[in-house]
C-alpha cells in the first residue's frame, strides 16, 4: 500500500539554524500538507500546497517558513531560524487525486528538537 | 471559535468493553467530513474512519463506528471490544468542502487507556 515518508524521524538542531524536513508524498497525489504537534497538544496545520503553490497557510506560517516541491517527488518544510518554540512533531500529509478526495494520509512525523 | 471539541481529556476502559469518545463540531459550512485518527505512542496518525455530512448511515470500519449525529453537531467516535493495543490518543477532525480541498481541524484529543 503506498504510503507518505519524511525524513529524518528525528531532528536536533541549536536555534537560530535552518532545517529542512521532507517528505515524499503518495505519488498520484496532487495535494499536499504540513502540519505541526507541540508536545501534548493537539495537531495545528501550517500550509497546503497544490499545483507548485500555496493554497492556504495559517497563521503560525509567518515568514521564517517555507515549502517546496523541488522535484516530482519531494515535498519540503524549511524554517530558516529555528526558535525553541519550533520544537515540535511537523505531519507532512498528501490527498487525492480530486478535490473531493476526502482523505489525507500522514507520514510518520519528523521530531524537531531546538536547542 | 473552536471547531471541534473533545470534552474528554483522558478514558479508561476495561478490555473487551466498548467505550464511547465523544466529538461535538461547529461548522456552517452543509459540507464537511469527519474524522477519527488514532496516535500511539510512537507519534505516528492513524486514520481509522470518516463521516461526510451527506452519509444517511452511520460510518463503520471493523471494531469502529461512528455515531453520527447530525442536528446536534456531534460524532463520537465508538470502539468496540476494546483491546490493549488501543491504548491511544484519539483525534477528532473536520474539513469542510466549501473552498476545495481545505486543512483538517483537530480537536485535542482524548487519551484512552484500555485496562487488562
């Protein structure tokens, strides 16, 4: 069964330092998601991206974010300077193949830790 | 606002008992779909079964059900013959149909212990 992937599964990093997340989506997919879980609380989306743009970012999606489909496959968080409060478990999710497809399938999750 | 509300912070269950996740929603959209998903330990989202607003039955996927009640904006979520495996977080989510293919909105979760 196809399924989403992202690496790393686990990410330290000192504040201030750009991380890259990424994430390859089911591949007949045409949208694709980020979404983030502080520890303990509940999953907050950040940004939806279909057909090389963006298509909604929520508030937490502030300027030291950014997403990529560089190439066919991957899909990419970037957070330029990482904050303490970045530390969290950032979803990459991808749905369908027409906006009516109503399930998105997560990947495992990249644990962020800022030092 | 808050779109979706799960009242309980934390269940417990006795194993092979069935157990009831309450998930009340606020949307005014006619469109919209609900969701389930299930987080162990290991952190990873689960999903284990939807709601669209149109459905006339109730949603069922093997020991999961859905109690879809539409005119009091609720969905909980049911387990039956509950199993120690499902000790879990469980989220409630939406996404409404209005503008497309539009985010999930999680609730909070509730976190179910199934005791042996």
């Amino acid at each position: 069964e196809p399924e989403v992937t992202q690496t790393p599964s686990h990410q330290v990093t000192q504040m201030g330092q750009e991380v890259i997340l990424r994430c390859v989506p089911i591949s007949n997919h045409l949208y694709f998601y980020w979404y983030r879980q502080i520890l303990g609380q509940k999953v907050e989306f950040l940004v939806s991206f279909y057909n090389n743009e963006i298509s909604e970012k929520s508030e937490i999606f502030d300027d030291q974010f950014s997403v990529e489909r560089p190439d066919g496959s991957n899909f990419t968080l970037k957070i330029r300077s990482t904050k303490l409060e970045d530390s969290a478990m950032y979803f990459c999710a991808s749905s369908g193949v027409s906006a009516s497809s109503y399930e998105q399938y997560f990947g495992p999750g990249t644990r962020l830790t800022v030092t | 606002a808050q779109k979706i509300t799960q009242t309980q912070p934390g269940m417990f269950v006795q194993e092979k008992e069935a157990v009831t996740l309450d998930c009340t929603y606020d949307t005014s959209d006619p469109s919209y779909g609900l969701f389930w998903y299930k987080q162990p330990s290991s952190g990873e989202m689960i999903f284990l079964i939807y709601q669209g607003s149109y459905d006339q039955q109730n949603a069922t996927e093997g020991r999961y059900s859905l109690n879809f009640q539409k005119a009091r904006k609720s969905a909980n979520l049911v387990i039956s013959a509950s199993q120690l495996g499902d000790s879990a977080m469980y989220f409630c989510a939406m996404r409404e149909w209005n503008s497309g293919n539009t985010p999930l909105v999680f609730g909070k979760g509730t976190r179910l212990s199934v005791i042996a």
